[in-house]
C-alpha cells in the first residue's frame, strides 16, 4: 500500500449492524467531506510510524515528500483552522536534514522524518508561542521546550503550532484569538451548525484526525487531550504526572499539567511517549529514575483471563448519552465474554472532585496569570490614568479564600485514595484497570456549546477525564465506533499501581487526632470570620492549628505509602495502560474475524484465541507477588502530594 494511504486512511472502530469492527480505515476525504455512512466505508489497516520510517530507509518514499503533503493537506483543511502558524520554513530544512541523514544511514531516532504537530503554550526557539491570547502575540521565546527538544534530537519535522483554548482554560477549543477549530466529523461548517472539536488542545487532535500529520502533542490539566481525542476520534494519551517533562509548557495548573500524546494508532503513541519520557534537571516534578522503553507486546503474548477491570458506578451520571452508555456496556461484555473479570467499583468522591478541581484551578491559574500584569510582562493596554487602572484593564483574575484552598486539597486527596482503594484493596477487591467513558456525548455543536458558560462546560465535559489529573494517573481514550450521528464515541481506560515494598495503615488514634484537628481548626477560622476582626493570639491558634492538621495528614501520608520504593518501578509507568489499550482493540478484531489471519503491524497473525501472558519485567528486585498483567503505575507520587502537604 503506498504511503498516500497512511495519510488518506485512518484506523478506526465502529458499529455496524450491532457487531463491533475494529480497526477499519476509510478513505478520509470522502467519509469527512461527504459523511458517508460506516457501511460504505472501505476497509484498510493503516500505516503507522515504524512503517513511514522503513519506507524512509528503503528509498520509497522521502521526508520532503512527506512534509509537502502535509503542507497541502494543511491548507486544504485551512476552514477548520487547527493551526495558528504553519513553520514551512522549519519543516523543509529539517525534512531535507532527514533526507540526507537517510541517504547516509545515519538515522537520529525512530522519529526522523516524521511529521508532527504542538500545542501553542509549549515554547519554541524563535517561534511566536501565543497561547492563543493576545497577551502574547508577540511573544517568541528564546529556549525550546523539553518536549519538543526531544522530538526533535530524535529527527521529527515539526509542520507547525496548533490552535487552542486562551491560556488553555477551555473544554472547546472555541475561546481563542484566532477564531474556534472546527471539528472535521462536522456536517456543516456554515452557521455555527459546526461540531466543536473539543479542548483545549482541539487544534493538536484536529491535526492528527485530519491526516496532516502522524501524532501531535497538547497539555492536559483536566482532560484537555482525552477530550477532544474522543470528539475527534484519535488516541489520546494522558502519561503519569512527571513522567514528562513540562519544561517550556506555559503552565495552567502546576500540580495537574501534563503534556499528553494525540496519534492514529496505540504503537505511534508509544513510539512518540518514549522519545519524550525521562527525568529531566529543568523540571523538579519529573520523576527522577531512569525512563525504561516501552516494548508492545506482540498479539500472542496477550491473555485477559484473568485481567480485572472495573467499571465505577458513579461515571454512570444523568448527562451519558445512550449512545456512549451503550458503548461502555458492550465493551465491557466483550471483555468478559472473552474471560476477562468486570466489576463494579466505587469512587465516592467522584462527584466532588469536579468542584474541587473548580477551585484549585482558580487559585493555580490567578497564581500563574499574576505576572501578565501590562507591566513587566505581556500584553499593556492603552490606559494611562492610574497604575491600578492600568492592572484591571490588562488582566482580571480572582482568588479564593484560603480556607477553601485547603479544604480542596484535602478533598483532592481524597479522591486520589478511591482510585488507590480500587487497585490496591484487599486481593479479593482489587482490580487491574477502570474502564469509564471519556466524555458523556458525542462533540456537541457550537450553537449548543455557546449557551453555558465556559465554567459550566468544563463541569460536564471534564466529569470523567479530570479526576485523573487530581491523583496523577496515567490514562488514555480510545476511539470505539461511530454513534447514531456518525460521530466518534470513545472510551477511557485508567491505572495505578504503587511499587512500595511497605505500607502501614494509619492506626485509629492517629485517624481520630486528625479528625479532631480539622475540627479545631474550622472552629477557630469560623469564629475569626464571625468576629470580622481577629487579635494577635486568635491569629496564632488558627496558624496552629492549620499546622496541626498538616502534620498529621503527613503522619498518616508517610505511615501509609512511605516505604523503600522499589527501583525499577518507572519502567512500568504507562507501559500496561498502553498494553491494555492494545489488549481491548486485539479482543475486538478477534470477536470477528475468529480464525480468520489479519493484517495487524504488517504481519499476517492468527488473533483467535489470544495466547501468553504479559510478561513481567524480571529487572525488579524481590518483586512482590502481583498479577503478572497487572497495569502501570501510581502518580499521586512523592512530588504531587509534598505539594499538598507544603501548601
């Protein structure tokens, strides 16, 4: 197959006739640009990555090539407005560079001469970075960030900067300078009868959906690359919190931005997060072991007969669509009609925890947006009458009481531990993986979309992804099928796994002390409210008592999970979520085709049954006994919750 079809043809599965297809291409240009229905598409495997590459080195086809075509399929898709600057001049020098690293068999990395796509809020030497604010149109930053430095070592052509939310506060990719990004599954483009992408990162997915180039990257704070994944029907990858790098990310939320992942197929996003990945001494948060590869495994390697996923019962809400409803039932029947245990799990907290991220989100994003003051930095608007009218005119935030604040984090924590109780409960208990839907419907038109505020859409379009972001665990969104509409409807899976030698449950005593602090303090602080004006010594007892109830929360943190963790954990991290991801779309195309060889990877394979085990890595010193396909790992790490504690 030639190359055009790794751009013309994307992978996707679908319902058709109450029987799930997986991995169908379909010429892109017809079924987008016509809407033709799941059962005229035609049925081709795609292309990914390592295939681009081999043509690469074969002399088949080139990296300028490649590059032209992305270019043209850019400005053919122009309406939809994915990118706020194209960077041709970049793109040609690097894919020549490629071209001649390949003549010369001297290769950077498995990415050379592959074309990709960044979100505007991450910075690029001499390259305008907007956050799509007028702010910082002007900007052009004087440093690479981590993220693209190591896409490009690895020889990446980056064709250009896509379109975002403001500052990345949005769930629609409609709240930006240079106009909204229409989603390409849209009917109608005229009339804000548009499809909105999803957000903040809609541009980074647009441009992987439409074709124009192999894998792209955004920022997730709450959900912002598995949202508009689902809408726009691509993998979406949310890593562990400090697994990447944020250096150069031009931050929302410190404590939840991630840099996520957008690609075609699960290998493409597994070849781009581990060119990516790794400690790194400009980021404090990322984690400090050594980055291990991710190996895939191969089709007969997988078994699910024991594989335990749980379906938490508080993301079956009011606002699921039938259609996304219907979806997360029959999936999770396949898995267990293919032997794989599906239970139902609780996470209490899961209603509160979008209120909670409401207000860390205000307090984090006044803290960061305090430096675009008009003055030192950013955007000055032309008022001169007074300082302090100089401020209000050129930016507005708020904050919250601090009171609040605290409360949240604690709440924050909270919901970290539902998702701890879920995979590391009594043996009996316990489960693998969460399998939840990604977003509650199908991409919602833009007339729609504009009738509640951006805070109110946030609150639904967020539901299922956000709590993620709030216990730093990785996860990543799958496209499933097309829904009535014909829209992409995906779904979400999600893992932790701590890699602690020990751990101890924090004693009753200690649990009640802390209990009664935290009613100490709310005393004190109500009656300093009540009385308005507070004297010297009232100040100092709340003082104390706040400090009071923070060390005995980081008693019962360090009782609980501080023990000698153990050194090869981060070769875990994401690697079985990646697994599963593959894992789910190989139990699919099993379910039809039974013996029938597919073409998956280039290889002709046998997918029924599926045979082997996920094979546990033997480098784990004294490992302690866990299921051998159990999936990646825990974030609420060190670093997350030293920041709870410290603030």
């Amino acid at each position: 197959m030639s190359l055009y079809f790794c751009f013309c043809f994307f992978p996707y599965v679908y319902l058709r006739s109450n029987e799930f297809v997986a991995v169908i291409t379909t010429d892109w240009h017809l079924r987008f640009c016509f809407n033709l229905k799941a059962k005229e598409m035609r049925k081709y495997l795609p292309k990914n990555i390592t295939h681009l590459t081999n043509k690469f080195a074969e002399g088949s086809n080139s990296p300028l090539e490649i590059t032209k075509r992305a270019f043209n399929d850019a400005e053919k898709f122009k309406n939809l407005n994915a990118f706020i600057k194209l960077t041709k001049e970049l793109a040609y020098d690097s894919a020549t560079e490629s071209m001649h690293r390949y003549f010369q068999k001297q290769v950077k990395g498995p990415l050379d001469g592959v074309t990709i796509a960044i979100k505007d809020n991450f910075c690029i030497k001499g390259i305008h970075t907007t956050c799509a604010s007028k702010m910082l149109e002007d900007f052009v930053p004087p440093y690479n960030a981590t993220v693209y430095e190591r896409l490009l070592n690895d020889g990446a052509i980056l064709i250009g900067k896509t379109n975002m939310d403001e500052f990345a506060m949005g769930s629609g990719t409609v709240d930006s300078i240079y106009g909204p990004t229409k989603n390409i599954w849209s009917k109608n483009l005229e009339n804000d009868e548009w499809r909105i992408a999803g957000g903040s990162s809609g541009g980074s997915a647009l441009a992987v959906a439409s074709g124009v180039c192999y894998a792209s990257i955004g920022s997730d704070t709450g959900g912002s690359v598995r949202n508009p994944a689902s809408y726009c029907g691509v993998i979406g990858l949310k890593p562990t919190y400090g697994l990447v790098s944020r250096h150069g990310l031009i931050p929302l939320v410190n404590s939840m931005d991630v840099p996520g992942i957008f690609a075609r197929t699960v290998s493409d996003c597994t070849t781009i997060l581990n060119s990516v990945s790794g400690p790194d001494v400009r980021d404090a948060t990322t984690i400090k072991m050594q980055y291990q590869p991710i190996d895939l495994p191969l089709p007969e390697q997988i078994d699910i007969s024991k594989f335990r996923v749980g379906v938490p019962k508080e993301y079956h809400c009011e606002q699921l669509s039938k259609d996304v409803l219907e979806t997360w039932q029959k999936v999770a029947g396949l898995l267990e009609n293919e032997g794989a245990i599906v239970k139902q799990v609780s996470l209490p907290h899961t209603a509160a925890s979008i209120y909670v991220y409401s207000i860390l989100n205000q307090c984090e994003v006044a803290s960061n947006m305090a430096k675009y003051d008009g003055i030192e930095y950013g955007h000055r608007a032309d008022y001169d009458c007074s300082t302090e009218e100089l401020y209000a005119k050129s930016r507005a935030h708020g904050f919250n009481e601090i009171n609040f604040f605290e409360k949240a984090l604690r709440v924050r924590r909270l919901i970290a531990e539902d998702f701890t109780k879920v995979f590391e409960g009594a043996p009996a208990e316990r489960i693998d993986v969460l399998l939840t839907p990604t977003t509650l419907t199908e991409a919602p038109l833009y007339k729609e979309f504009i009738t509640a505020s951006n805070r109110d859409q946030c609150a639904v379009q967020d539901f299922c992804t956000q709590p993620c972001n709030m216990a730093g665990i990785p996860a990543i969104s799958l496209p499933i099928r097309l829904g009535a509409n014909g829209l992409p409807i995906s779904l979400q899976l999600k893992a932790v796994l701590l890699w602690f030698a020990s751990r101890k449950p924090p004693s009753p005593e200690l649990t009640a002390a802390l209990q009664n602090a935290i009613v100490e303090l709310e005393t004190l602080q109500g009656s300093q409210y009540l009385t308005g004006n507070a004297d010297f010594a009232q100040l100092v007892r709340v003082e104390r008592a706040r400090q009071k109830v923070k060390d005995l929360e980081k008693q019962i943190y360090d009782r609980r999970y501080m023990g000698q963790m153990r050194n090869a954990y981060t070769e875990l991290i994401i690697s079985y979520a990646l697994k599963a991801a593959l894992c789910l779309v190989l139990i699919i195309i099993s379910i039809k085709y039974r013996h029938n060889p597919v073409l998956i990877f280039g290889e002709q394979i046998d997918l029924y049954p599926l045979k082997g085990i996920l094979s546990f890595p033997t480098n784990v010193p004294n490992a302690i006994s866990v299921p051998a396909w159990i999936l990646s790992c825990n974030v609420c790490c060190n670093l997350l919750n030293e920041y709870i504690y410290d603030n």
